[in-house]
C-alpha cells in the first residue's frame, strides 16, 4: 500500500514542497519591503500593476475604481517617482 505524503504548496506560485518550513522560507521571498528599494523598482512595478490590471476587473473596476483610470494612475505615480530621481 503506497504511504500517503504530506506536500505543502507556496500560496504565491505554487511550488510544491515536503517540509514546511522549506515552504515557509521560500513565501517569504515574495516579499518586498519596498522602503529599501530605488524609485526606479518602485515605477517598474507600478507600471506592472497598470499593464496587468484588465486581468483582475471586475465589471470594468480595478479596486472601486474605473480600469482606464486605475492604469493610468500607476503610469502617473510611476512617472512622478521617475522625476524624483
């Protein structure tokens, strides 16, 4: 009779492991802190949450706000943080 195994899975990407706390360790590095990084990164993904937003709309909203203007806020904020550079 094959023994039953015990897998646990990463809540971001899914990626399978056998121990937890090799799972646990491996969540967390899809968490930024984002006081320590550059203007530079923080536009980038901003722009990326513009770019990907029609994915996620609900009824043409993104977060209670209509989608066009949700990306264009992140372009905004994105280009804003730029200049600061």
């Amino acid at each position: 009779m094959p023994s039953k195994k015990t897998v646990y899975e990463c809540k971001y990407c899914r990626k399978e492991f056998t121990d937890y706390d090799e799972c646990e360790e491996h969540e967390h590095t899809h968490i930024c802190a984002y006081d320590e990084v550059d203007n530079a990164r923080i536009a980038k993904e901003l722009r990326l949450l513009g770019e990907i937003a029609s994915g996620y709309h609900i009824g043409g909203m993104v977060m209670g706000m209509a989608l066009k203007n949700y990306e264009n806020l992140m372009e905004e904020a994105a280009n804003r943080l730029e200049k600061r550079e």
